[in-house]
C-alpha cells in the first residue's frame, strides 16, 4: 500500500495502425478499424474481433502524421538503443480522442485479425518482395502501392460465442458467397466428407472490396447473407462510424 498508480482514462475511437520494420525504416500499412464487442452498438463481452474495415476515416492525415513522428518512429528507435532490433509487423492499437491525440492502448508483434483480412485487398504490391526487403533491411527502397477503394470483413460465428458454443454444424453456402465477388476466409472450420462444418468460435470472416466504403459494406453482407450454419451470428453495423462520417 505505499505506492499507488493512476492511469489515465482514454477515451475516443480506436484505430489499427500496422507498420512493417526493417530495424531502421518504418513502411505502414493501410489504416483499419476492428469491431471487438460481440454485439452491434459495441455492446456485450470482447471478442477477437467481429469484423474489420480498411482504411479508417478516423486516421487522418494529421492523426497518421502524429502517429509515425510521436509514437512508431520514437519506438523503433528506442528499441534498437535497448539491443533490441526488431524485424517484422508491429501493430498498434491505439486510441484518438477528439482532439486527434494518438494513443498507445497496446502494441503486437504480429499483423492483425481481422485488419489482415481488409488490409491485404487494398495492397497493390507483391507481399512477398515487401517482406523480403523487410528481411534484407531494404524497406527505404520499396515503393507499396495502394488500391484506390475500401475493404470490409464481416465475421460470422457460432452462437454462444465467445462463451460456450457448438463445433460440428456444417456449414453452406460458401461457394454462392464467393461466387458474389466476396472472399471468405476461414477461422473455425474443419473440412468433412459432407462439407465444411464450424470448429471454433469465429467461423468465418467474409470480405469484401470496392470502389468506396458504402458499396464494399453493401457486398460484405450479400456474402454473409449467402452462408447459413445453425446458430450463425454476425453484427450488422461493421463500418457503420465510416459511414456515419460520410454522411
């Protein structure tokens, strides 16, 4: 009892910002959004995520500026003065209060999901040479290019998630979802003789990309409204504060 903390409560709207590393040259990625709550409104226990878009409107010019000058670039090089190099994606969630103030909430060593499943549709580059320049020290020499457009990834899970729920239901409809222009990547599926069946909380995360936010929105929920497993369950609002700032 002879020391106590106080920590700031953040408040605002959180934002992913993934950038890859190189040890010494920071290359971000597009800006994306998650959606943790399990229910629309983002209410209900966290999940690991229910559904992501790319890039968030929240991220301005400014907030992105701030966020490379006060926070990637002062912890990449605080890294490599520590001995610590560091070599690969480092994601940062971070929190933008009304005044466009980036804060850290946390930071992985890893790219994100479901940002991963928005972000890689947007990317009109090759992965594989980028990483590889990662790997080499090299980032300063790539030139990454971007789709013009959104992506937005609609997860489907089981009922009950994230507490107790179902595995073995099989699942249908996934080739009508892709055959509508979506991509549907697969969390917790197991394949069977009958067909693919749920295996885990998450199910599937359905995507899709467009000319902007609103159409992409539009075509992620034609895809889900495609498959069909007993006890799917999605939110209905993923993107809705972009779309809310369109208006």
């Amino acid at each position: 009892g002879s020391r106590v903390v106080i920590e700031e409560f953040l408040t605002g709207e959180e934002a992913s910002f993934i950038c890859m590393i190189d040890g010494d040259n920071i290359l971000p990625m597009a800006t994306s959004q998650d959606h943790k709550r399990i229910f629309e409104g983002d209410q209900g226990p966290n999940t690991g995520g229910m559904g992501a878009y790319s890039p968030a409107p929240v991220v301005t010019a400014e907030v992105f500026d701030r966020a490379m000058t006060e926070i990637m670039r002062p912890t990449v090089e605080g890294m490599k003065k520590d001995g610590h190099v560091y070599t690969g994606f480092l994601y940062a969630g971070l929190m933008i209060d009304e005044q466009g103030q980036p804060r850290v909430i946390e930071f992985n060593c890893r790219f994100g999901d479901p940002e991963t499943q928005v972000v890689l549709p947007l990317l009109d580059s090759d992965l594989v040479e980028i990483m590889l320049a990662c790997i080499d020290g090299k980032l300063a020499d790539c030139n990454i290019l971007w789709k013009n457009g959104a992506a937005v990834c609609v997860v489907m899970s089981a009922g009950g998630y994230p507490g107790e729920y179902k595995k073995g239901d099989l699942i249908t409809g996934i080739d009508a979802a892709e055959a509508a222009g979506t991509l549907v990547f697969h969390a917790g599926t197991a394949k069977t003789p009958e067909g693919f069946t749920t295996n885990g909380g998450r199910v599937l995360g359905v995507t899709a990309y467009d000319t902007d936010i609103k159409a992409a929105v539009q075509k992620a929920y034609a895809g889900v409204e495609k498959i069909n497993f007993e006890g799917r369950h999605y939110r209905k609002d993923i993107a809705q504060r972009a779309l809310q700032r369109l208006k």
